[in-house]
C-alpha cells in the first residue's frame, strides 16, 4: 500500500538555525545516523563546496523522510534575502511548511516576506522558536511578537522556559487556548458562548482542522542545535499538516519549479499536480510538443533512485523534456498559478580574464541561467559585454564562484548597478507594416503599481493568423524588456488591436521588423517615465545614538513610517530609493560606534526622481532607432511601412 505524500519546505531568515532542523528531522526519522553541522561544513541539504565552505544555503536541496503513514519530501530552502528565487519557487509546490524563528533576534526581514507569502497563498505552517539555550533568548516575547506583527492566529501548542538547568517545557492544553480558538472557529465559539461541553477530543479535531486549512498556526520551540524540542515539532508535523490531495486517475499535469545539471545531464524536478507519469510515455513539454521521457527518478533519503512511475503529490526528477523553470508539462489547463515574488535588484558585467573565452562564458551563463532565470544573462555581441542581474551582491560572489568551480573559467564581476524599469505614463499607440501585406498595431497603457507586464490579443485570427498571433506575442515579450531607456518594461498593458497577413504575401520575418518597430513607437506615445526600487528600512541603536542616526537617514531622502523609543533602545522605520541606502549599513555602524544594526527589504518600484535619467546600454538591434535596425537585421528600408507611403 502506497503511502500518503507531504511536501514540506523549511523556511527562516538567515542563520536563524533552519538547516540544522533538517538535519535533526533526517536523524530523528533514521535517514542518517549523526546530525552535521553548518559551522563544521556537513550538513546534508548544503551539498554544494560554496555551501559548506560559507556555511550559507545557495540552492533549495530536496531530501525524503518516512514519518508513520506517510513520506515527507523535504525541501530546505535558503535564508538569504539574495536567494529569494530559490524560496519563491519551493512555495509553489508545498503542502505545508515550517517557519523558522530565531528566540533571541525574533522577526527578522526574510522572516515576514515569507510569511506574507505562506499567507498569501494559503499554506499550511508550523513555527519553531528555536535558539532557546541562547543567551537573550525569550520564548514569550517572541510569540507575542509573532502574534503582533505576523498573525494573532498564531498560538502555542508548548511553552518553554528557561530553567537552571537547562530547558523546560510545558505542553499548551488546548483549553487553554480555547477562547482564541473561539475567534477563529465559529462551531467553537456557539459552544463556548453558550457555555456547553466541550470535549478535549472534539477541540483537538477542530485545531486539526484549522491547522490543515492554513486558519490557525501552531508555535513549538526549542534549541535544533541541542536537539531540544525536536520530538514535539514531529508530532505537529504529522497532526497538524495536511498530505497531498489530488486525484491519481486525472490527466497528467506537472510543474517544474526548479532545473538541475548533474554530469551533465538536464533534470526537471517536477512536482506532480494531478494523474500519473510512466517511464519512457510521451507527454507534452513547456513549448506544447510531444516529448518522451528518457529517464525518471525519484529522492529517497538524499539518495536518486530510477523508479517507473511518479503520480499525484510526487516530486520527480525527469530527463529528456524540453522545459524550463516555472513550466507546466502534460495537461497545461489545470488550475495552478505558482507564486512570483522575485524582481532582481542589480545588474552586473561579467568578464572572463581570458578574452578567448568570451564565447564560452556565454555558453556557462546560459546553464547557469537554466537553473536561475532571475540571472537573465545578456551578451552584446557588438561590444562583446555580457550582463547578468542579481538580487545582491553577495549572490554575485557566489555565481562568480560557481563558473570558477564547476566550468574552470576564470571571471570578473565589475560595475554593479542598479536594475531600473520603465513604465507608459498614457495610452499610445504604435503601427508598423513591413511590406504591403503584413502589419501590426498596438495599444500601450498604463497600469497600477506592481502589476507587471500584461499582454492581449484583441484582434480576430481571422485576420491576423493564430501562427503569426503566437510569433507576435513571443517578440513583444522579448523586446518589452528593453524600452525607451533600455530597461524593462512593467505595469503596462500592452494590447494587439490591429494587424494583417496574408495567404500567399506574408512571412514570419515581416513580423520579425513590424513588430518591435511598432512596439517601440508605442512606447514613444505612451511617454515612457523611468520606476527605481526603493527599500524598506529599519535601523536599531542604543538610544544615545538617536540624533546622528535620524539625521543620516532625513540626509537619505527617507520617509518615515515610525520612530519607536524604549528605555534603552529607539527603531526608525521608512521607505527610501536603493541609490540611497548603498552606502548606510557601514555609516549606522560608524556612527553608532558598533552598536547599530540596520534591516532592509525591497518594497516595489517608484517613479524616479534622480537628477539624472539612468539610460541602460541597449543589447543587439535596437529598434528605437529604426534605420539603424533595418540593416542590423538585413531588412529592406523600402518595406517599412509600404502601404502608408503608396
């Protein structure tokens, strides 16, 4: 008999201790014998040199568990605000997760962009406090905190102490908790109101219940370090999270959320939503073709097993299939919507040391890419300059090191700036026909913040074929990330609303000029304006230090949400433009002696208000100028936009 399956991801701002929680699941459960240890460079999930050697979690590693009547597939995911996309791409898959929450520093900035994403889409957690045994550690001040900044649906299920000798705990009744259980559950609230009994059997039902429909979250805690207070964790795990749902007998339907090279082969790990998949079947890959598998394998321990068939709820490693990061493989109409988070802060110019290598480079950055689309690699073949975008700078030390290592190509990183968009400030419109036979026209409007890129077809197949529809979509996502000042293009709707072809006349390559030509004199009706990213902040000082700490950031073009002051210590809170925080980490420690701390995370994009309009260096035929492009791309002048000049 098949066991039920959860896929569970282990979460928490750097250092906070989640690595070693795995570690101490993998032994508790039998999977290995001895807990390592991040310090000492041995932990399982940190297989990667880089990983053991910084004592850092670069990629999110998968291991499998057996726990009672079930298979928990493990995924241990970085802390690092730099590896964001690493984190985005586990959410989508989970079924139920674990947050982890330092005792002693509390809620940290990767602590609440989690949740916020946990919470948005629904999934089941569990939050250990863990670092109990340190010094400064605070069991209740932390909960209170979490209920405060996070969710008051936060509640304990153990409390613990700190003892003389050592850690106490204390197991939460859940009578305890009934009159917030009250609020959440309207069935426990008619009861408690009108003073029936309650049994503990049918309460702890109704806690199951909520746990397992993301409506209620459950706070254990210990030390992962001593394992301490791991037992408990485990019987949440296996009472309070849900195992995959999904009907076996469906129609195939998966989706790869990360890609791996090992020897050189290609795997999609694939996370089964729905049906089955045998060895060797055809199913249609990420461009919509038929593919056969070639291999299949399956996480057993931290070991690859070939097996012949994966089905509902599994994650699968899979060769031979032509997809990418994000794709849905087989039944593509399933009702799946993976969440997106991540927006690259910084681009940087990669050199290699040896110019006749230049070609090679491009080809390591091209793999590199394949397993971290956020890298978006660009090779300017007039100038022969290759970029890559970064969340930070500490993620470019680590790919630098990865090329060195794993491709022998020596690299440098220089010139980091910092990654602009552009957004249409009105509705503009952009023809172009190239020949008489061929043209398109668009709409370009503008959008709310955060809205990304949007585009539509409002025009009818009939007049414009769904193989040249499908080319024009294809090209206006690929030349909308370079507008007017050669940045990316977002919060924008950007719509075909006219077009021709014809049977006999028209070619895909007209396409290839018409459309970015018309895409771009779009983009110049719509007034391009220019969106910078700004950062959220928070700087920490003993109170002495106020004055020059709240003058340095009024000096950093800040807004400020709030200035909260204690006995001891104050906090200032606010918005402020990433040009204008490079530079403070270092000042708040200067001016306040060693003592300041400041936390920042990406809030978004605003309208820029520099002085001066950062342009980006536009990378192959740059349609903007539109002479120029004609010849960069072989096209003829003379068909540009025939029709209008007969």
């Amino acid at each position: 008999m098949s066991k039920d399956i959860m896929t569970l991801g282990v979460f928490a701002h750097a250092n906070a201790g989640k690595t070693t929680i795995s570690e101490q699941l993998l032994v508790h459960t039998d999977v290995k014998k001895n807990t390592g240890r991040v310090d000492y460079g041995n932990t399982t999930t940190d297989n990667l040199k880089v990983e053991k050697e910084r004592g850092i979690s670069v990629r999110a590693s998968l291991v499998t568990i057996p726990l009672k009547d079930r298979t928990i597939q493990l995924i241990d995911t970085p802390g690092h605000v730099d590896f964001s996309a690493e984190v985005e791409r586990a959410i989508s898959v989970l079924d139920g997760a674990i947050l982890v929450v330092s005792g002693v520093e509390g809620i940290e900035p990767q602590t609440q962009v989690i949740w916020n994403i946990l919470k948005e889409r629904n999934v089941p957690t569990l939050i250990f406090i863990n670092k109990m045994d340190r010094l400064g550690a605070d069991y209740d001040r932390t909960l209170k905190e979490l209920q405060e900044k996070l969710d008051p649906r936060i509640l304990p299920r153990v409390r613990v102490i700190k003892g003389e000798d050592g850690l106490l705990y204390e197991d939460v009744h859940p009578v305890k908790i009934i009159e917030e259980i009250a609020d959440i559950d309207e069935g426990v609230l008619d009861k408690y109101v009108n003073n029936e009994q309650i049994s503990v059997d049918w309460l702890e039902s109704r806690i199951k219940r909520l746990s397992q429909g993301a409506n209620a979250f459950y706070v254990y805690g210990g030390s992962a370090l001593l394992d301490e207070g791991i037992k408990r964790l485990i019987n949440g795990i296996e009472e309070y999270l849900p195992v995959s749902r999904g009907n076996k007998n469906d129609e195939f339907s998966g989706y790869v959320y990360t890609v791996k090279r090992d020897a050189g082969v290609r795997e999609l790990y694939v996370k089964v939503l729905a049906g089955s998949l045998s060895n060797r079947e055809e199913i249609l890959n990420g461009n919509g073709s038929l593919e056969k598998i070639r291999t299949m394998s399956k996480i057993d321990g931290f070991s690859k097993v070939k097996v012949d068939e994966i089905s509902t709820g599994d994650i699968g490693i899979i060769t031979g299939i032509d997809a990418k990061c994000g794709d849905i493989i087989g039944n593509t109409s399933i009702d799946f919507n993976p969440i997106m988070f991540v927006n690259p802060l910084f681009q940087t110019t990669v050199r290699s040391e040896r110019p006749e290598d230049v070609i090679k480079l491009v080809e390591v950055l091209s793999v590199l890419s394949d397993e971290d689309p956020q890298l978006q690699p660009m090779f300017n073949k007039q100038t022969g300059e290759i970029t890559i975008k970064l969340m930070g700078l500490l993620q470019g030390e680590i790919v630098k090191n990865q090329i060195e290592e794993r491709f022998g190509l020596r690299v440098v990183l220089s010139d980091p700036i910092i990654v602009h968009k552009e957004t249409p400030i009105r509705v503009g419109i952009g023809t172009a026909n190239y020949t008489r036979v061929s043209g398109v026209s668009f709409e370009t409007k503008p959008l709310p913040r955060g809205s990304g890129l949007v585009y539509h077809s409002k025009f009818s197949t009939d007049y414009l074929f769904p193989k040249y529809q499908k080319q024009v979509e294809r090209l206006v996502y690929q030349y909308a990330k370079q507008g007017l000042f050669g940045w990316e293009v977002t919060d924008a709707e950007i719509s075909l609303v006219d077009g021709k072809c014809d049977n006999v006349g028209s070619d895909p390559s007209h396409f290839n000029v018409a459309v970015p030509v018309a895409l771009m004199r779009s983009f110049k009706d719509a007034n391009m304006q220019l969106l910078e990213p700004v950062m959220s902040y928070e700087i920490t000082s003993p109170k002495e230090y106020f004055k020059p700490l709240f003058s340095l950031a009024s000096n950093h073009g800040v807004s400020y949400d709030n200035i909260e002051k204690s006995e001891s210590k104050v906090k200032i809170r606010g918005i402020a433009p990433l040009r204008e925080l490079m530079d403070l980490p270092a000042t708040v420690t200067r001016l306040s002696s060693g003592t300041g701390t400041i936390i920042q995370k990406p809030n978004g994009y605003v309208e820029y208000k520099g002085d001066k309009i950062l342009e980006k260096r536009y990378i192959g035929p740059d349609p903007r100028n539109e002479s120029t492009f004609l010849m960069e791309i072989g096209a003829s002048g003379d068909n540009l936009d025939a029709k209008r000049r007969k």
